[in-house]
C-alpha cells in the first residue's frame, strides 16, 4: 500500500455525499462520513428513537452496529485500492461480538487488515457515546458524553477488480 498515491480530496467528497445525501438505507439512518484515508474511514450514525429496541431504556437495534461494521469494513477495502472505484467488495463473513449495550450516537472506524488479490479483510471497532441528558447509566462506569467499545468485527470480502 505504500505506493498508492494519496486519495484525491475529491475521492472523499464524493464518498461522504453518496453516503450521507444519496444511500437510500444508510442515507435513512443518517451515517455521517467522518476520516477518510487510504485504507480506513470513520462513520458516525446519530441517536435517534427510530432505530432503539424497547426497553427501559432505549438501546439501540444491535443491527444498527452491525450494518456500520459491514459497511466500513468494505469501504475500508475500497480505499485500499489504487482506484477505489474500479473495485466492488461482497461481503463473505460478517461477524459482530457485542461488548454492550449502546444508549447514544454509533461512532465505527475500520482499517484494513489485508488486501490480497480476491479476498480481503478489515476491523472495525464501534463506540457509542453516553449520553449527556443528566441520566447516568450505572452499567457504563464511564462519564457522560465520553465512548464506550459496544461491538467489534473482522469482517472479510471478496474483492472484484
């Protein structure tokens, strides 16, 4: 990978308006596109109660978690590439350990583990905040407003070329 030229600034926008404003299902969720690098990127889904399992509490649908952990490991791959467009990623294996329960905003970052010719993988770690609405979550040990690890993957694609 040392020798790809670095992504285009271009290359980024492009990413961030087709996730953000034109991905019907992550565009619905409301992903936001944060780092983008060769290689790694960082995806944001905001709390919303559409998206909580009932419970006492809100929590949020662990496929939520999911879904950002599939998503950000293929786009990880992608800009692996030389031309992250000329390359398509399909999931093969998809696994999610679930550390715990996530009650605010999803935050993944994803980075290659290794690009080969036709496979590919990644890891992705997915942090929830806690909220910062006065009601403390003793399961958490943490401060408002600070992330917790909630999920985390090692999601592998085959790459097409």
């Amino acid at each position: 990978m040392t020798d790809v030229p670095p992504l285009p600034e271009e290359a980024a926008e492009f990413l961030r308006y087709a996730i953000e404003e034109e991905h019907g299902y992550l565009s619905w969720l409301g992903t936001e596109v944060g780092a983008v690098e060769r290689g790694r990127i960082e995806l944001t889904v905001p709390f919303d109660e559409k998206l909580t399992n009932i419970a006492s509490k809100p929590t949020i649908h662990g496929g939520v978690a999911a879904t950002l952990i599939d998503t950000a490991g293929g786009l990880a791959l992608r800009l692996a590439a030389e031309d992250p467009l000329a390359v398509d990623v399909a999931t093969v294996s998809l696994n999610v350990n679930y550390l715990r329960r996530a009650t605010g905003d999803l935050h993944a970052t994803a980075d290659v583990v290794r690009a080969g010719s036709t496979i590919g993988v990644s890891r992705v770690d997915v942090t929830s905040t806690v909220p910062e609405d006065g009601d403390e979550d003793v399961d958490w040990g943490v401060e408002e407003g600070e992330e917790r690890l909630v999920a985390t993957g090692q999601p592998s694609y085959r790459l097409f070329r």
